[in-house]
C-alpha cells in the first residue's frame, strides 16, 4: 500500500466529478461539485473525468467550469452531456499548457438563453464563448459536439498550437419543407464558431463540421497595431487601433518578426525583428515601447501599421466541411492550407483572404494554398454592397467595393484542383495581388440572363497563371487593370477578357 502522502498526491492528479457529489441524471445543478473537482486537482498532469450521464449547470454569469494555470490538464468525458442555461460561458481556460478534451456533447435546455450579438461582445468584463482559451499552449480537442452556443464558440486569444479533430458545431434548427431541408441559426448573427487572434504555432482542424453558423464558421487573424510614435531611429510606442495599450497576449516577443504596413493601402513597407517589448504604458498610460534589432526606415512613421508576421499561426483545414453560415465559411490571411473539404451553403464568400483597415486585422495575405476542396451554392446572396465578389475572394478589404488604389500588398496564392457547383457569382475573385496560380479547377455556374458570366475575375494583379480550368458552359476569365504578366492557358470554355 502507498503511504498516506503518496495516495494523497497520486488522488490529486485524478478527480471524478461523482466523488465530489455531481448528479449525473440532470436532475440537479452540477456546478459546485465540478468546481470542487478542479479545485482539488494537481497543477500539473491533472485529469477531470466525467462518467457517461448528464449533467447540468444552472445559468451563471460565472464561467462554469475555470481552469488557470494547468500544466498539463485532460477532460474526459465518455460522450456525457453537458447541459447550460442562459448565459453560462461553459469553459475557460487561462495560462494553461497541455490541454486536452475529450468527448463531450454540449448543450442549451433553453434556446431563448442564447445571447444577442449586441450582449455577447462582453458580459461582466469578459468576452462570452463556449470554450475561451487566453494564452494558453498545446490545446487538442477531439469528439467534441456541440448543438447550440451562447455566441461565439471556440475563442482563442494569444495562444499557441491546436488540433481540433472531430468536432461539430451543428448549431441549427432544422425545418423540413417538402424534400428540402431549411438551416435556422441559432447562434447569435456575427458569432463564429472558431474565432483566434493574434495566435502562434500550428492549428490543424481536422474531420470538423461547422454547420448553421451565425457568423464566420472560421477567424484566423493578427491585429495590425499603430505606430504613435517614433522615440529614435530603432523605437516606437504602439498603440491598439483605437489608440489604447494593447493586451500582454497581443504583443511580439523578442525575435518575432513584424510586418510594416501604409494605413491607406496596406502596401507593405517592410519587415524587421523585434529587439525588446516593455509592456509597460507610456504616454499617460496608452501604448507600449517595442525596439528594432536595426534601424527603421524613414518611411516608417507615425500612422505606420504594425502587425505579427514570421510567428503568425500556421492554419491547416483538412477533411472539413462547413455549410449554411450566415456569414464566410473561412476568412484567414496567411499561412494557411484548405485541402479536401466541402463548403456548401454559405450565404458569404465561402473562402475569403483579406487583411482590413477598418477591423484592423491582417497581415496581408501571403502562401495559402487550396485545394481539391469543392464549393456547392456559395456566396449565394452577394456580400450586402452591391459589389458581387467570389465564392474564393481575395482583397484588400474584407468588404467588398473598397478599393485602395495601387497598393498590392497580397501574394503568393495557389487555388488548384477544385471543383465549384452551382456558383451565382464567379468562383475566384482575386484584387491588389502579386504571385497567383489557378489552375485544373472545374467551375461551375448558375447561368442568368444572355451576358456571358464571369468565373474567374483579376483586378490589380501581377505575375498570374490560369490554366487548365474547365467550366460546364461558356465563361470569362475578367481581366481588370492588370499587368501585362497574365497568362491564360488551355483553359476549356473559358474566354479571357481584358479591361483597362
């Protein structure tokens, strides 16, 4: 028999939510006996374990379950329920490293609980979700389902790698008129299912479904600071974009790369690497001090746009499918690989890269690939401008019918292999770039009236390459104001067509 101090420790790394009094027939809130279960396990190589049944948390303006700090902490939960009321933010998770959660369902008892897009921005000083991760490191979530959500689903601030394999956020209701089905969102309109800022690392969304989704399905950005001021010719204090200190989380640290950008086209003026961040307020409280390992420039000025780079995270979609969002499917920047996944009724564009001025949110696009991934009846009502872009769009601004003149701040983009069904738009829409491969993709379209449609439309790029596409009816490939280095090659029943 282990000694009293060795059980002791050994019982601390392992906690079941029956030892703590937690009725696991739903007939009684769960919440105190689960928070006594976390309080009572080890800071590192813990584990909570929910035994298969169902559970439920009365609402709360509280987060439910609150974890900080782990080292090393699993959940598993033997396909059990997790039903919540109101408000209740389910999860959170703040400073913890090696996280992994297994095999839950989540649910609401009452869909009027859900939260308006107008109260879910913040409730009590805290950004609502389902699950909110803030700097945290090493995060898997796997089986996961989840049916309804208060708002946003899964929140990342400031964290580092994740692997998301076999979830669904199936988050509608579903109303069968005749032979067809109807998607009802039950999300809060603008909430998405997987929202990160200014994370780092590897995110790799394996076998996920996102389906009836309020907002975007996916949000994968890095927020473009300002430069206030220019101390000397190696340091400046930023600002946030509405002129405030940015979070701890959101900073480079020493090493990181940045990106310099002009605030009125977002052409890009150049990259550097970060000597020291103090995160200490300057200027009566509002920003912070970052200092170059060389000297900047002298275009580098105030109003010079800021924003992570080198660092950014490396996002990975594989095996997905994502369909009936009331807004994009994916909207990301960098760095990103789509690869045999299905989008389908998305009423925005289903894969759109653009860093923003108004949002404040980039970097500029650079290496994402796409590929044998197909599109069914996307973008079917336009973006709201009266500007129709494409169920793929690349830009410099995340609404369409903003144009920022010459600057070209996008590059290197690679759509190959794809195969777009019933597109009431052009399928490829790519403005203000440089380095564009499209190529063996079979585009096809919603014929409307007796003008030819468009299936692929360039605006403003250099050094493309369009070939071997084929499309089930007569098209365009739309060239607008463009370099002369564009090439069109055997593509079948498509029609290259210049302007300006």
């Amino acid at each position: 028999m282990l000694p009293m101090a060795m059980r002791a420790a050994a019982s601390s790394r392992r906690a079941s939510v029956l030892d703590f009094g937690a009725d696991l027939t739903g007939q009684l809130d769960a919440t105190g006996a689960v928070r006594k279960a976390i309080a009572s396990l080890a800071p590192s190589g813990a584990r909570l374990v929910f035994p298969a049944g169902k559970y439920r948390f009365d609402a709360s303006e509280e987060t439910a379950l609150q974890f900080t700090g782990f080292d090393g902490i699993e959940i598993y939960a033997n396909d059990a329920e997790l039903w919540f009321a109101g408000k209740t933010m389910p999860f959170g998770f703040r400073g913890c490293k090696d996280i992994a959660i297994h095999d839950m369902k989540i649910d609401w008892d009452q869909p009027q609980g859900i939260v308006k897009k107008a109260d879910a921005q913040n409730l009590r000083g805290r950004e609502i979700s389902c699950f909110y991760f803030e700097q945290c490191e090493g995060t898997l979530i796997e089986g996961v389902d989840i049916r309804q959500a208060p708002a946003k689903v899964f929140v990342l601030n400031g964290c580092r790698d994740l692997h998301m394999d076999g979830v669904t956020v199936a988050a509608g209701l579903r109303a069968t008129t005749g032979s067809s089905q109807k998607v009802q969102p039950l999300l809060a309109s603008g909430s998405d299912a997987l929202y990160c800022r200014d994370c780092h690392g590897t995110f790799v969304l394996k076998e996920i479904r996102f389906d009836g989704i309020g907002g975007d399905a996916v949000n994968i950005y890095q927020s473009y600071w300002k430069i206030a001021q220019r101390l000397d010719d190696r340091t400046v204090v930023l600002t946030d974009k509405d002129g405030e200190t940015p979070a701890k989380w959101q900073l480079p640290d020493a090493g990181d790369f940045v990106q310099f950008s002009s605030p009125s086209t977002l052409a890009l003026l150049g990259e550097i690497g970060v000597h020291a961040v103090s995160a200490e307020p300057v200027n009566h409280g509002r920003g912070v001090t970052l200092t170059f390992s060389e000297t900047l420039s002298p275009v580098i000025v105030p109003g010079t746009l800021v924003c992570g780079v080198v660092d950014a995270a490396r996002v990975r979609l594989d095996h997905c499918t994502i369909a009936n969002t009331l807004g994009r499917g994916a909207l990301l920047h960098s760095r990103a690989e789509i690869v045999d996944s299905h989008f389908q009724g998305c009423a925005r564009e289903a894969i759109l890269l653009a860093p923003d001025l108004k949002t404040m949110q980039g970097p500029a696009v650079q290496n994402v690939h796409i590929r044998t991934t197909t599109f069914e009846d996307c973008n079917v009502h336009g973006d709201g401008e009266g500007v129709d872009r494409g169920v793929i769009a690349i830009d410099t601004e995340q609404e369409a019918g903003q144009d920022l003149g010459a600057g070209m701040p996008n590059s290197v983009v690679r759509v190959q292999g794809n195969t777009f069904i019933r597109c009431s738009s052009a399928a490829i829409f790519a403005a203000g770039m440089d380095d564009l491969i499209i190529s063996e993709n079979t585009l096809g379209h919603v014929a409307t009236g007796a003008k030819m449609p468009t299936a692929i439309m360039l605006r403003q790029v250099t050094n493309a390459a369009i070939s071997n596409n084929t499309s089930n009816l007569p098209q365009e490939i739309a060239i607008v104001d463009c370099a002369a280095s564009i090439e069109c090659d055997d593509n079948r029943m498509l029609t290259e067509a210049k302007q300006g």
